[in-house]
C-alpha cells in the first residue's frame, strides 16, 4: 500500500475518569476502504468512534485525517475536514422534520446550490425519504431512521464516514438493505467507511479490513476473510 | 358591559407584555433548560439605560433601541460568563445562579439610578381606550413574535438553534457551533424581555417594577407550557385577560394570588402546561 | 453536589462503635441514638445562647434571636429542597403566615401564653402547608417554582385586601411581655426574648433533625437523587413530598411567629419576595444537604446586612449605595459559592476541619 492512507490512528488513549476505556489504539485505513470495529460489549467501540469525532478528549495518541492532525480540534470542526460521526442510534432530531434534518447536514457549506444539489441526491439515494421529507422525523420507522442519519451524514459531504451500529435493532432484511447500500456508496464516491458491529458477522461480510477490541485494546486485526475463518478469534471475542 | 370591554382591551395589551416576558422565558428554557429568574432584572437595566439615554438625547427612540441592545449584550454575557460553567450539573445551581444575579442588579440599579421612582414615558399617546400606546403594546409584541418565528422557522441559523436546543451532540456532530448557538437564544430572549420591560415600566420606573409583571409572565409561560414558544403567547393573553377580570371585578391585590390559583388549576390538570405535546419523562 | 456531603454524614452516621480501634470521644458521641443525641446538643447550644446573651447588649441579643429564627426557617427549606429536592421559592410565604397568626393572637387573646400561641401557629402555618403541597403536589422543578414564587407574591397583597384585620400595609404592631417579673433584674426583656427565641429555634430544630434522620428523611433522599426509582422501590412518592412540604411550612411559620415575636410587628413589606429569595441563598450559602448549613447561613443573612450597614457608614457612602448593598453583596456571594464552592459555608468549614485533622 504505497499510498498514504486517509485515516491514521496512533496510540490514541481515552478514559472515563481512572477507568481506561481505550489504550494506545493503532488503526490504518486505507481511502475507500471499509472498515470494522468489532468486540463485545464495553470493549470500547463506541468510545473509540467518539474520540475519532472528537466528542471525547483523547488523553494521549494521534488521529490523522490524510496526514493532518485532528486530534485536538472540536467535534463541530470535524465536518469540516470531511469526518463525519454517525452516532449509535443515528442521532436524528426528531422534533426536526426530515428535511430540517438534511438540510442541518448541509448546513456548514457556503453555497446553496451546492447544497440543493446534494439534498437531490441523498433523497434519490433514499427514496423512502423523499414521500416523508415534510413530516417530523419523530413518525419514521427504525430503518428510515438510520437512512435518514445517514443522509444527514452524506449532506455534509464526507470522505470518512463513522457509523456507530447501523443495525442495531432493526431485522435483518433492513439491515442488509443499509450494508448493501454502504458496499454501493463506497463504490460510487470512494467513500472510506469505519462501521462499529456489535453483529460481526454480518459486518465482516462486507467489509475488507476488520480490528477486533477487547477492553480498549486491538488485540487483533486481518482481512475480513480471515477473520470470519479463523475459531479462535470468533470463539473468543465475538462470540460466534 | 362597557366595563367589561374596557377590561378585555386592557387584558390583551398586558397581556401582549406577559406573552412577550413569558416568550423570553420560554426560549432561554428551551435552549438550556434553565428558567431564568434573572429575566426580569436583564430587561430592568435594559430599560434604565433607556431611561439614561432618552434623558442625554431627549429621544425616546433612541433610548428604546438602547434598551433592546442593552438587553441582547445582557443576555449573551449571562449565558457566557455564568450559565456555561454550570451547564450539566444540578438544574438547582442555574437557579441560584439566575437568583443571585436578580439580587445584584436589582441592586446595582438601585445604587446608580437609587430605589426612588423616576417617572418614564409611554412610548405614544396612552389616554383612552385603547390608546395608541395599548396598540403599540400589541403591535411590537406581535411583530416580535412573527420575527421570531420566522427566524426559527426558515432561516440556517433559526435551524441550528432548534438543533442546539433539541439535540446538542447530534447538532456538533454536523458542525453547529452548540455553544455559540445557546448564547444567540439568551440573546435574542432577552432583546424580547427587554422590550417587554419597555412596555412594562411606564409611567414609573424603580428597581422592583418589574417584579409583579414577572411573576404573571412566569405564570403564563408555565400555564403554556415552557416547551412551547406559542404557549407561552396564548398563556400570556390568558393571565392578561384573567388578571384584568379579576382586577376590576374583585380587587387589584388579589392578582397575584389569582394568578397562583389558575396556575394550580391548569397545572393539576395538566402537569406540563395547557399547550405541551406529552412526551416520556426520562427514568 | 448534594449527595456529596450527604454521603459523609450518612457514614459517619452508620459507623459502629467496635471497629474504632480506640473510641474517642467523637465516636462515642456520634454512637448515641439520635434521640438523645439531638436534645443533649440542643440544650448545649441553649446554654452557649444565654451565656452569649449575658455579654452582649440589647442589639446584640436582637441579632442572636435573628439568626434564631432564619435558621430555623432555613432549616425548614432544608428539609424541602436540600432533602426532598422540591425548590420552593415561596418559603416567606408561611414566614407571613406565622407572624400574622403571632400577631393576630397577641391582639386579640392576650391571656394566652406564648408556648400556646406557638402551638397554634405550628397547627396553622402546617394546615396552610397541607393545602399548598397537595396543590402542587404535582408539579416538579420550575413549575413548583413559579407557583411558590406567585404564592409568596401574592399572600401579602391579602393585608391591603382585608386592612382591619389585618392593619393594610402598616402591618400589625404590638407588645409582648418580656422576662417574667420573678426574673426581673437578673435577665433583660431582650435576653430573654433571644432565650425564648432559641428555646423555640431548638425544639423545632431537634425535630427537623430526628425528622431527617430517620425513616422519612431517607425516602426525602431517595426521591431527591430519583423520584422514579423511589417511586419503584415503594416509596409513596407524592406523599412524601407533601409531608416534606408541610414539615418546612411549620417550621417556617414557626420562625415567623418568632420574628413577629422579637421585633413586635408584623408588616407585609417584611415578607417581599426578596426574603423567600434571601432564605434560599442563605441555604445555598450555608450548604445544601446538611442541617448545619442552616446555622451558617443564617449567621450570614443576618451579619452581611449588619456589616454592610456597617461598612456603608464607615465608608461614607451614598445612601442609594448604602441601602442596596446587602442584597448586592449576598447576589455576588450566591454567585459565587455556586461556581466555586458547591458545597457552601459548611462544605468549606468541613474540608477545612479534615485538612486540620489530616495534618494532626
């Protein structure tokens, strides 16, 4: 891999007053690449995924975004350097309608119609979104949710996508619906996706690179394939 | 009859005054969760530096645009200096916060401008019924709350305040400035509570004037529910209306405690106020 | 911040004698069951009040029956907020009450004696309690405050409404009878209008504490830290919180019925928003969540007036500087123990006394 990868991870450390929930964590992900966290519950995922975002403090390691340092730079300024979050859960504002929600996504761009443009798009994207856009996000199912939180991700234009379990507590055909639509995204805009699973195998069936936690530390990273192949590992620490 | 006219137009322009303070409360709460007891103290000295100015330039104009900048300076420091280090712990501590600074600049208005009555003008002709100023009242207040609407409603950073407000991690998440938008709301809150003190004050100003108005602005932003930008309009008329009845049928110094007694009412059979969407209390 | 200092206490409470490897004094003290406890230190405090009243001279004894009855009030929103976590802004409210019923009952049966007039104004002040706590009941948070606020507005303007009952806005004057004449020579009327004061600050006090130790106080924490969960564990949480309402109501009317008592008049202007709001910052100031705050804040409502007087006329200030800087001061002081120090006066004077303790 002779090109630079767009996100660089090193030694990143965080904590939860004396309690370390992550410990010199290393990651590299190449552009385009997608990309799994796995673990057990508590084993730092999401911890991870905030610190990358900023809406938690790292106590000491690097985050590079194409080799510019956005460690110490508050999450709100994080969309600007093409890094989005989105949260476990989504994190729609329900008392927004859906439309209010994109367009916030957008919002941090200057020109409107660059804006317009990209609002067309993510709704072609999801068209399930288009026949709700005037209504409160509060009435959408839990699939058009997750969409919805992923299309006010895609509004800001992102180059790196955080996607904290996607598929937490929706079936299964939605949740295949939503991989299969990331596979697509990744395809058409050579998006960089790094996807939190508490549902590994279903995460390691899309993804190419896979880091395994276990109570803040990457205690093994491999090839999706590989890691989906070997018992040990599975037995271990992803329980399947 | 006629009596009952005059009571009803001079409900609706006091009316117009609680709806504007109870909308200032409403906002703040909405933006931090904080009521702000302080409001009425931030639109005093608003309307002191008015009462300053208008002497200097015999303008009342003029002072009428210093109390409203007055009000929005006020409202921004507050938020920035003394809410921002209490923001996440106990809602008592804003409270108290709120509370202690009351005390401070109902004291310090004392000190500059002292605790005897100065008298203030209408800002138009008062005499009558219905008076242009009654109309004014209803007017400014109205056109506020349209302005306001507007600017929650359709403009980016209307969007980003209700964003701030309802979802704060989720709204940095897609690069709103979560900080900087609470201190707006506190600002813009307290231009709207600055105007309510310029309709409130004449003919008399002194350091406690504002004091009975506030107490109906808080009641009809709780009977409204201080969730609800409108509910705090529809409750402010209702307490102006309410008191106006009660002040010409039964007495002027049984307000206050009519006012607790609707408040009581309303609230006992709706806990959250007459206009608030029932939502989960969390656990 | 409440449960802070809460956590101490309730330790330090529960500690059994064996495990100290040498009881000492303190230990055996705090091993003794409240019952005790708390009339033994109250009538300790007593004896340390007419000592204290003996030096000092009818001003003096005035402020000590002062920081008497604020502390008593103070206490009693103790109860409410620091305890049961419901903020009321309408505390002065019962003061009025209490002080209208001293005043009423001086006037109109002089015969009675003053233990009875203060059982009748307990009863009283605790039935108005009744009816404004199953009022608001509920109502939470900001809610409850803006009707105790309205409450506390609103009960004095009724002396304007009814002005031959209860005198409009002159308020009520009156004269009590001072020391007993089998006393006379040996204990002034003022001393003895401290001592009666206190006797009654202490009762009400000694109940407050056992009240707040025991089984009730508990549930009043448990519904401050999460009324839900109490409400899951059993805990009747609106009767809790109206018995909480009614127990501050009488010891608020009671700290009425004593100021109406030691200055002799009972005025609407005494009883303006700004004391209800003045009683919260006390307890702010002296620390929510322990029964010594109260004393403390109590010293200081009294004392930052008294000093600012006092320093107003040294300075040579202007009046309108003068008259407004007790209130200026006590918002600064408010203000200023919320960011920097949570835990209030007795907060500070605790972390001071374990610095002490550590450097023993």
């Amino acid at each position: 891999m002779a090109e630079q990868p767009i996100l660089t991870v090193e030694g990143l450390t965080a904590a939860y007053g004396a309690v370390t929930a992550l410990n010199k964590v290393n990651m590299t992900v190449p552009r385009g690449g997608i990309c799994a966290v796995l673990g057990a519950n508590g084993a730092g995922k999401t911890t991870l995924l905030r610190t990358l975002s900023g809406l938690k403090r790292a106590e000491a390691g690097r985050v590079l975004l194409e080799g510019a340092d956005i460690t110490r730079i508050p999450a709100e300024r994080h969309v600007h350097h093409g890094l989005v979050h989105v949260p476990e859960g989504g994190g729609v504002i329900v008392e927004l309608t859906v439309e209010e929600n994109l367009r916030l996504g957008g919002l941090w761009r200057a020109g409107r119609r660059e804006r317009a443009a990209r609002m067309a798009e993510v709704v072609e994207l999801f068209p399930p979104l288009r026949e709700r856009l005037s209504r409160p996000a509060a009435t959408l199912s839990g699939g058009e949710r997750q969409m919805l939180a992923i299309g006010r991700a895609l509004m800001a234009g992102p180059r790196v996508l955080l996607l904290d379990e996607p598929s937490l507590g929706l079936a299964p055909l939605v949740t295949r619906q939503i991989m299969d639509m990331l596979l697509q995204l990744r395809a058409d805009r050579d998006l960089t996706v790094v996807l939190v699973e508490q549902n590994a195998r279903s995460a390691l069936s899309i993804t190419d690179h896979g880091f395994v936690l276990n109570q803040g530390e990457v205690v093994m990273e491999d090839s999706s394939r590989r890691l989906l192949a070997d018992d040990r590992m599975r037995h271990a620490y992803l329980g399947f | 009859m006629d009596q009952f006219i005059n009571l009803t137009l001079n409900g609706l322009s006091q009316g117009a005054v609680y709806a504007a303070l109870a909308l200032s409360l409403v906002i703040i709460y909405q933006a931090t969760r904080v009521v702000n007891f302080a409001q009425p103290a931030l639109a005093l000295i608003s309307v002191y530096i008015a009462y300053t100015v208008s002497q200097a330039t015999g303008s009342y104009w003029l002072g009428f645009g210093a109390a409203l900048l007055t009000g929005l300076v006020l409202g921004a420091a507050t938020e920035r200096l003394l809410i921002r280090p209490v923001h996440g712990r106990s809602p008592l501590n804003a409270i108290i916060i709120t509370l202690g600074l009351l005390l401070v600049l109902q004291g310090l208005a004392g000190m500059i401008w002292s605790n005897e009555p100065h008298s203030f003008a209408y800002p138009m002709d008062y005499r009558g019924r219905f008076s242009p100023s009654d109309w004014f009242a209803l007017g400014s207040v109205g056109a506020a709350a349209l302005m306001l609407f507007a600017l929650y409603r359709f403009t980016p950073l209307g969007l980003r305040m209700r964003a701030a407000a309802f979802r704060p991690e989720a709204a940095r998440l897609s690069g709103v400035r979560v900080g900087l938008m609470l201190t707006a709301g506190w600002a813009i809150a307290s231009v709207i509570g600055a105007l309510a003190g310029m309709l409130a004050a004449p003919p008399f100003i002194f350091p406690n004037v504002l004091d009975e108005v506030f107490i109906f602005a808080i009641a009809a932003a709780v009977v409204g529910g201080l969730e609800n930008p409108f509910g705090a309009l529809a409750g402010g008329v209702l307490l102006g209306l309410g008191m106006s009845y009660v002040s010409g049928y039964a007495g002027p110094e049984l307000t206050t405690l009519a006012a607790l007694a609707i408040l009581v009412v309303v609230l006992s059979i709706r806990p959250d106020g007459l206009f608030s969407r029932p939502t989960a209390r969390k656990v | 911040m409440v449960s802070l200092s809460d956590h101490e206490s309730t330790s330090r409470d529960k500690q059994p004698e064996s495990t100290a490897p040498a009881p000492t004094v303190g230990d055996r003290w705090r091993a003794l069951p409240a019952l005790v406890r708390f009339p033994l230190a109250a009538l300790a405090a007593f004896a340390a009040i007419l000592a204290l009243t003996s030096v000092t001279g009818p001003t003096g004894d005035l402020r000590i029956g002062s920081v008497g009855y604020y502390m008593l009030a103070i206490a009693g929103l103790q109860l409410l907020i620091g305890y049961s976590g419901q903020i009321s802004l309408g505390h002065g409210a019962f003061m009025f009450i209490g002080a209208y019923t001293m005043a009423l009952l001086v006037l109109n049966q002089p015969a009675l004696p003053l233990w009875l007039n203060m059982i009748i104004t307990v009863v009283l002040s605790c039935t108005a309690g009744v009816l404004v706590g199953a009022a608001t009941a509920r109502l939470h948070g900001p809610y409850l405050a803006g009707a105790t606020l309205a409450l506390a507005v609103g009960l004095p303007a009724l002396t304007v409404r009814y002005p031959e009952l209860l005198g409009g806005s002159n308020g009520l004057a009156f004269s009590t009878r001072g020391a007993p004449a089998s006393l006379a020579g040996v204990i002034t009327n003022t001393q003895w209008q401290a001592a009666a004061v206190w006797g009654t600050t202490l009762i009400g006090l000694v109940v407050l504490a056992t009240i707040s130790a025991g089984r009730l106080g508990r549930r009043m924490r448990a519904l401050r830290d999460d009324e839900a969960a109490a409400g899951l564990a059993g805990i009747p949480v609106g009767r809790t919180k109206v018995i909480a309402f009614v127990i501050s109501a009488g010891a608020g009317g009671l700290a009425g019925a004593c100021q109406a008592y030691l200055l002799g008049t009972a005025t609407p202007s005494s009883f303006t928003v700004t004391l209800s709001l003045s009683l919260l910052a006390a307890l702010v100031l002296g620390g929510l969540g322990s029964m010594w705050g109260a004393f403390f804040g109590a010293v200081a409502l009294v004392y930052v007036e008294v000093w600012g007087e006092e320093l107003a006329h040294a300075l040579a200030l202007d009046s309108n500087v003068a008259n407004n800087l007790p209130i200026v001061f006590f918002g600064v002081l408010l203000i200023l123990v919320i960011l920097v120090w949570p835990r209030g006066l007795h907060g500070m004077a605790s972390s001071l006394a374990d610095l002490v303790r550590r450097g023993r």
